[in-house]
C-alpha cells in the first residue's frame, strides 16, 4: 500500500477528483493548505495598502492505495493537474505499513 | 443535574435475591413493565395522542417506583419514616418520553436516615434499571434543601417540577411547603439568572435560530427545553408578581406546539430505540408519511411537514425569548388598547416619536398607533438604522393587530421608498428577523413565503432556506465590527458600499427560486425578482442591477474555487463580466455573506482570503485597464439606437461622434436615460459652451459638467466645488475623442448650502461656469472656505502614497494616491497636475472615510511621462499633499 499526497492548485481539484473518482478512487482526504515551493508569493497593492501573498492557496489530496493502483492514479493526477506553468504542485509516495479499519478491524488493503 | 452513580449491573448480589419471597418479584415485574411499554409504544403507533402516551408511560414508571419502594421496605423490615421519594424534572411534570431518564430525588430526614436506608437505596435504583428504567437518582436531607448549591443550578431547577413519589409524606409537605418555598424565594435571582446563562449557552451553541434543516427538537431553539424554560421562568416571575402574563390564545398555541413537538420526541425514540432527538431527514420522511403530530392520517410532502414544525417551534421559542428579553408584564388591557386604536384616527405620537429604547430594546411608544403600518414600518426602520431590536413586547402588540381583523391595519402597501430606508441602513438585518418572525416579511416581499422554513436536504447547508437567507444579511451587518478574522478585509467593502438596499434586497431573493418546481433555482429566483420589482416599482436600473447580481450570485465563488485566480486572464474575463468596480464590491460582499451562511465553518480562512485576493486583483484590473477599453461606437448598435429613441430627433452619427472614444466604463456606470441626458447636454455644446447638471442624490449631489477640454480644467472643478464648500466623495473624469470632456462629481453639501437653499443652485452653477470661461476668477472663492477648513485637525491620519505605473496603459500613465481627504484636496492635486503640464486622461475619485483614493490616467504633450517628471510630480505632491 502506498499513500499519495498530491499538492495541487486549487483550481484543479474539481477536474482532479473527477478523473480519479472514473479510475474507481472514491476515498481521499481534501485539505485546504497554503504554502510555496519554487513558485514565490507576490503583492499587490490595493487601496494604498500592501497585501503580500508569499504562501499561496494549494489544496492537499491525500489517498492510500493498493499498490496496484498506485501508477494510474499517479498518471490521472499529473494530467489532471498539470497546467504546464510554475506552481502546479508536487506529489509525494510514501509506503504504508498497515491500515485498519476502526468499525470492523479490517485490516490490509481490505481496509481500504 | 449532579445524580449518585449509576448502579452497575453486573456485579454484587442479584435483585431477586433480595426480593425473593415477594408476591411480586423481579422475574414478574421485569416483563410486566416491558409489556406495557410495548403496549403503550403500539398505541402510540395506532394514533393515541403524544400526551396520552406520556401519560401511560408516567404512571408505568410511578406504579413500578411506589411497588418496588414498597416491597423493599417490607424486605428490608422498615417503615417509611424520615423516607420519601420525589419525581423530578420533565418526569415530575408527567412528560416522560419513551427513553428518557426517571429523576428521582431520595429525600431524607437527616443524615441518621440516611446512612441506615444507603443500601436500600442503592438496591431500588439497581431494581428498577433491572427491570428497563434508565433512572438518574440523587439523596439530599431536608437540611441539604434549604441551601443553594451554586454549582448545581440543574438540580435546584428540577426541583421546581417536584412531585411526590412514595414514601414519608408528612417529610414531603415540609418540603414543599415549607423548605422549598423559603429557599426558592432567596434563590430567585440566582435561579433567574441561571435560567438566562444556561438557556444562552443552549441556544447560542445552536446558532441562535430554530431553523435547522436536521433540528434537535429537544435541544434546539424551539424544542422541547424553550418550553421547560419558560415554564420555569413563568414559575419564578409570574409567582413573584402574583400575574399572569400569557393570554389565552397563546397558551392554545403554546399546547399546540407542545403536543406536536412530544409526538416527534415519542417518535424519534421509538425509532431509534434511545433517547436520541435529531429529527433527521430520513425520520422527516418518515414523520410526514404518517402526517405525525397532525392527525388527519394524509400523508405530506416532507418540506411541507417540517414547515408545520418549525411554525410550533416557533411559537415556542418566540414565548422563551419573551421571557428572557422582557421581565416587565403587559397589562391585558392591551387588547382594549389597539382596539380603541382602530377606531381612532389619530396616530400622532407624543413628541413626533413613536419609539424609545429601553433595556437596549425597541418599544413602541404609543402601542395603538401601531395599527397603521407607516408607524410599524417606520419603528422597523429605526431598529434598521441603530442596529435596536425590536422588544418582545413591540413584537407582541404588532403580532396581535396582525392576527386580529376587527383592528384593521392602515396603509398596509410598503413603498419602495420605505423598504429602501430599512434594506439600505447599517443593520437591516435587525429589522428584517423581526419582520420574518412577525410575517410581516413575506406581507412586504410575499415571494420570500416561497422559501419560509424550506428544508432542501444538502449536504453543506446546515439552515433552511428563508435562515440562509437572512443570515446572509446579518454577516454583512456584522461586519460593522467583525467577530473574527475572515469578515477583517471585507470591512471597507460593507462600509463603501452603494446602493446596499439593491444588495439586501438581493440576498432576500437570491435563493427564492429554491421554492419553485424550476430546474435552476436561479431562473426562479429571476422570476420572483420580476414580481417583487414591478409591484415595487424599482426603476429599470435598479432591477437590471439586482438582476445581474442574483444571475451571477455563483460566479465569483465559481471562479474563486474553480479557477486560477492568479492568472491575469481569469481575472481579465471575470472582471469582463462584472463590468464594474462598483458592482464586483456588491458581488464580492454578496459572496462573502453566501459562504458564510451555509454553516459556520463553511467560510473558512483560506476561502475568505482566496475570495479577497480575486476582488482585489478584479478592482486593481479595473482601476489600470480604464484607459484601454474605449469605445468604438459604431459597435454599440443597440446602445445607439436606445440613446436615439431618447434623443428625439438626433442622428446615429451626431450620437456616434459623442461616444467615440470614451472609456468603456462611461457605459458600465450611466445608464441609457443618463447617457440620453449628456448627450442633449453635449448637442447644446454649440451655444452654451460649459454644460452643467446638478442634482440631489440620496447621499448628497451629483454634479455632471460637459465642456471642451482646457488646461487646469478638472483642478478648476473641483476648484468651485471646495470653494462652495462641497466635499467630493467621488468621481469620474472621462473625454471623447472629439476633446469633449465629461466629469462627474458626487459631493457632500458640507455646509447645507444647496439643501437649504434651492435657489442656489443656479449660482452655484452660475459661478462654475463664470470660473470654466473666465469670467470670474478662482482664488477669491476658494480663499476662505479652504483655509477654514484646513484648521480642524483631522481625526485619523492616512500617509501619502504616491505609485506611478507604465505597464498598464498603452498611452498613459497611471498614477494612483492614496491620502488624507479634506476639502480642496483635488483641487490642490489638479492644480499641481495643471502646473506641472500634465493632462489628465481618465481620473477615478473616491474616499474610503479619511482615506482619499485617486487614479489618474496622465499623459504629457500626448506621452506617457518621463520618469524625471514622475519623480518632480511626486515631490511636488508630497510636499502639498503632507
């Protein structure tokens, strides 16, 4: 099992959760998050004031997956989210060592 | 309240054990009660009423209570002396629900009893939780009684219900006779209060409103414990005063409610099998198949069921509210009052006032003038403009002329004027939840009845539609002083807002077509903005604008969500579409107060920002795009041909070469009728070469002045205008291709001038266009009106900020400043602008209370400006502007 947690601008998640829902990926964890990598913040000037946005809104995905489904929902995720300009976000994998379901104590990939 | 530990069930000896040799025993007494709880659960599924079942299941627990007692007593070889058992709580009211607890009150005669009868009392409670009754028990002796136990208010309030049980009656009628009412008449205040706080923080928790799309009816506002409350209150206040406060009619009402809401509860624990009282959707449908607390038997929809319950629970928490807001009684001569009223004309109050606060509330002043609507009306407007509720008591009178016939209400038909007064004010939401409750909303507004107590199961929304609606109007008034951080960038917004009543009148609108059999409740919504507009006669401008903003009420929250809102295209094609600066800031508050309203944790930090970050990019794209968008006439066909029809006998050409070249927002913020009148205005160019309007507005006077463009010509406006002492608060400076310039300046009458003298304003137009062709100079006027002004100390300092820009236009150059306002401003900053030879192209005026916020679109000798001349315009303003 591995979990994904993708970065990923907030204008695409709609499109992002749609492609992975047609792969059969119902389950994810959504988190509204700020933050920044190589993309920096910027300011804009209103009404005399500054306002600095130096971390920006991202939203957080965040799925634990058989590891067969792992690849596809990685590929779904990049040309989904991919708008080819700085700032599309980042994807990380990690490996999961157990999951338990709390109703039934189902554990494994069945917990799923 | 504070109870003795539940017994456990598990361990130490069992019941029967104790019991055995009784003629009744545990194994005969268990399914005995189990039997007739079923027997009573199917009665109540067969029809029998909910106070009947109550009934059923009161006297089941008290025959098992005073037979338990009894057999205990007899095993344990004891009398009853110095013993007695006590119902409390919704149990000593006989209002015990299915799986509710029994509080039961151990009464002891002093504490000798109290250690000998310890495990007779432990082996009771353990029995009757044996044989199926939840019990929530506690011990006190008489002496215990006497004192207020401050930390346990809970249990001083159950006493209230006290009921005898079993056991030593002669200890009971010391208690409640004598114990009882000498402790409670010191505790009064203590017990007043607590009611308050605790009563608060219930309802507080659940948003202060009863619409809840999944109510809790026990918890709730409106539920079970609004009535408990009240009872309480009505105990203590009305005991104290030795009156009775509830009419007639009421209490009906009231008994009506309780009857329909102890159904539901029945019913809810029966289903669940617990005491669980979330009326869920599910339990809704279930509920309105079986028409439950109506009793016909006819099957409704379940929207049209739960507008049943929110009607008694309304009711109910209307009478709580009462008794928390207002201790002081209303005599029942009311209605003699309002009656005599009726058949008064006169409706004069003493000194022309017909309200006075009291207790931070709104009292009618003279309660039988409230039977004419303008006075009614006119007490809503005040509560609108200070933000005073309306008192219970107003309320009350005025629920009563509206549900009374023989007291016929005059001048029932609302103006639009009128409306506008409370939509417009500071906290029209104040005035607003009054009317709802009062029906006097959906008298003004009748297609908001479309959405009363409409349930629309959602898995956001928390409120029902008519809740949403009106919350969305209180989060804007909040934002007078925001209670958290997400409301702080949107402040300004709310206060600078234009024609709010259009935005309020919007938000009451904006979900109408929820209650329509339409497909996209926006279309419905539309609709109903059609009746509401024409029966309330709001001009073509003012529909087109609610129109748009009720259309378009999803885009921004679209686009926040759904697009990249850093990316200068989305902000270019949104902007595009909202067309003005004035009409993304009523769309943006719009869209703050919707998120906000479908449940409190809806407009989250991070949304509020994203929201803030799209208006600001959408204002500052509007501020440095001003210049670009020009027109190009021949492309406006429809435009031209609605101007012609206004312009008499004008040709398309005549009305092409006016337009031409002019920044598209001359189109965005003048409607045809306007653009028809500068275009007369600009044809009499040829014979009288300064052309002026002058007119009153709500918040002052707007002055339009056409003319060919001249050197120093804005800085000679606004020139007059300080000089007549008049404060300008905005304004637009456009100019045609042809050269024809066309400035607009909305100014406060500072000194009331032309407010109390009409006749001036002909001299003030006079002496503008005396000053425009030279006739008279500047300086005199200016001289000492400025410098008087000049003296008082401003109350807030704002520090000049000068920003040029060469990115944004083609042809100009954007210089935007942000500083102090006072009288003469702009003409200081036009005349340095004169002086310096820089021609103003576009100029965008406006103030944000001390704050003057100002836009130039300049060139020199028909260039952007060099940055040495930025640099010595900079100087020379700071140096001015300082």
């Amino acid at each position: 099992m591995m979990k994904i947690e993708a970065i990923i601008q907030p204008s695409r998640f709609e499109s992002v959760k749609d492609a992975l829902r047609e792969i059969g990926i119902e389950g994810m964890t959504v988190t509204e998050v700020r933050g920044h990598g190589r993309q920096k913040g910027h300011t804009e000037v209103y009404r005399g004031r500054e306002y600095t946005v130096d971390l920006l809104p991202k939203i957080k995905l965040e799925m634990v997956l058989p590891d067969a489904l792992v690849n596809r929902a990685v590929d779904t995720i990049l040309k989904t989210a991919k708008t080819g300009k700085i700032g599309d976000g980042k994807i990380f994998l990690s490996r999961v060592e157990e999951a338990i379901r709390i109703r039934n104590e189902e554990r494994g990939e069945n917990a799923l | 309240m504070t109870t003795a530990a539940r017994p456990s069930l598990t361990p130490g000896i069992p019941p029967e054990k104790n019991m055995q040799g009784s003629p009744t025993p545990l194994s005969v007494l268990g399914p005995q009660a189990e039997a007739e709880r079923q027997r009573i659960r199917q009665q109540f599924e067969a029809g029998t009423s909910a106070r009947e079942t109550l009934r059923a299941l009161c006297e089941l627990a008290d025959h098992n209570v005073q037979q338990i007692f009894g057999e205990l007593l007899r095993v344990h070889n004891r009398d009853a002396q110095g013993l007695c058992l006590l119902a409390l709580g919704g149990y000593g009211r006989r209002m015990l629900f299915p799986y509710s607890d029994l509080d039961i009150l151990f009464l002891l005669g002093n504490e000798r009893v109290e250690q000998e009868l310890r495990p007779l009392i432990s082996e009771f409670s353990r029995t009757l939780w044996d044989i199926g009754f939840r019990v929530s028990s506690a011990g006190r002796t008489l002496e215990e009684c006497k004192r207020i136990e401050e930390d346990n208010a809970e249990f001083h309030l159950a006493l209230l219900d006290r009921r005898f049980l079993a056991g030593d009656a002669a200890l009971f009628e010391k208690l409640d006779a004598k114990v009882l009412p000498a402790s409670e008449k010191q505790a009064r205040p203590f017990l007043l209060a607590q009611i308050h706080l605790l009563t608060r923080e219930r309802l507080t928790r659940f948003g202060n409103t009863i619409f809840h799309l999944e109510p809790n009816v026990k918890e709730s506002p409106g539920g079970m414990r609004d009535y408990q409350a009240t009872i309480w209150l009505r105990q203590i206040v009305e005991e104290k005063r030795g009156i009775r406060n509830v009419t007639a009619a009421e209490e009906e009402l009231s008994a009506a409610a309780v009857d329909f809401l102890s159904a539901i509860r029945c019913f809810l624990h029966y289903s669940n099998a617990r005491n669980d009282n979330t009326l869920t959707y599910e339990l809704q449908a279930a509920a309105a198949e079986r028409a439950l607390g109506i009793g016909d038997g006819v099957a409704r929809a379940p929207a049209e069921w739960m507008r049943q319950y929110f009607r008694h629970a309304r009711t109910l928490n209307r009478q709580l509210l009462r008794y928390l807001e207002q201790k002081a009684p209303v005599p029942l001569s009311l209605r003699q009052r309002l009656f005599n009223a009726a058949r008064s004309a006169k409706s004069e109050p003493a000194g022309g006032r017909y309200s006075s606060v009291r207790d931070g509330l709104l009292e009618a002043v003279d309660l039988p003038s409230l039977s004419d609507r303008a006075i009614t009306y006119s007490l809503f407007a005040e509560a609108a403009r200070t933000g005073t509720p309306l008192s219970r008591e107003a309320e009350r009178s005025i629920g009563y002329i509206l549900t009374h016939p023989e007291l016929p209400p005059k001048n029932t038909q609302i103006s639009w004027a009128t409306l506008r007064e409370i939509l417009g004010s500071d906290y029209p939401g104040v005035a607003l939840r009054s009317m709802q409750r009062l029906g006097l909303l959906t008298e003004v507004l009748p297609e908001f009845a479309m959405i009363d107590s409409l349930v629309v199961r959602d898995f956001y929304h928390r409120y029902t539609v008519d809740e949403h609606s009106l919350r969305t109007i209180e989060h804007l008034q909040e934002l007078a002083a925001p209670p958290d951080e997400r409301g702080a960038h949107f402040v300004p917004l709310w206060k600078t807002a234009e024609r709010r009543d259009l935005l309020i009148l919007t938000l009451l609108l904006h979900d109408v077509g929820k209650g329509m059999p339409v497909e996209n409740h926006v279309t419905g919504s539309l609709a109903a903005l059609d009746s509401a507009a024409k029966r309330l006669q709001l001009s073509p401008e003012e529909k087109e604008e609610v129109h748009f903003l009720i259309e378009h009420h999803l885009d921004m929250s679209a686009t926040v969500q759904r697009r990249d809102i850093f990316d200068p295209a989305t902000v270019s094609a949104f902007a595009q579409s909202v067309t003005t600066l004035e009409r993304l800031q009523r769309l943006c508050l719009l869209t703050y107060a919707d998120i906000h309203s479908v449940n409190p944790e809806a407009l989250t930090p991070w949304k509020a920002e994203m929201l803030w970050q799209l208006f600001v990019a959408t204002s500052n794209h509007f501020s440095r795009t001003l210049d670009r968008d020009r027109l190009h006439a021949p492309d406006e066909g429809s435009l031209l041909q609605r101007v012609k029809a206004k312009a008499g006998d004008a040709t398309i050409e005549e009305i092409e070469r006016f337009l031409e070249g002019f920044p598209r927002r001359y189109l965005a913020v003048h409607s045809a009728a306007e653009i028809a009148a500068h275009f007369e205005l600009y044809r009499k160019l040829g014979t009288v070469p300064v052309q002026t309007e002058l007119l009153a507005t709500r918040h002052g006077f707007s002055l339009t002045v056409l003319t060919a463009d001249r050197p120093a010509l804005f800085a000679t406006i606004s020139g007059v205008l300080a000089g007549w002492g008049m404060n300008i608060n905005k304004a637009d400076a456009f100019a045609n291709a042809a050269g024809v310039i066309l400035d607009t300046f909305h100014f406060a009458d500072l000194h009331h001038t032309l407010e109390l003298n009409p006749s001036e304003a002909e001299r003030f137009r006079k002496s503008l266009a005396d000053v425009l062709n030279g006739k008279a100079p500047l300086e005199p006027l200016l001289k000492s009106r400025v410098s008087a002004s000049r003296a008082r100390a401003p109350k807030v300092t704002v520090e000049t900020r000068i920003n040029f820009d060469d990115a944004s236009s083609a042809h100009s150059t954007l210089m935007e400043i942000v500083t102090q306002d006072h009288p003469g401003l702009l003409h200081e900053i036009g005349s340095a602008l004169a002086r310096l030879e820089c021609n103003i192209e576009v100029a965008l005026i406006d103030t944000e209370g001390h704050k003057a916020i100002d836009v130039f679109y300049l060139t020199g000798q028909g260039k952007k400006l060099t940055t040495q001349k930025q640099e010595l315009l900079r100087e020379v303003l700071q140096g001015t502007l300082v």
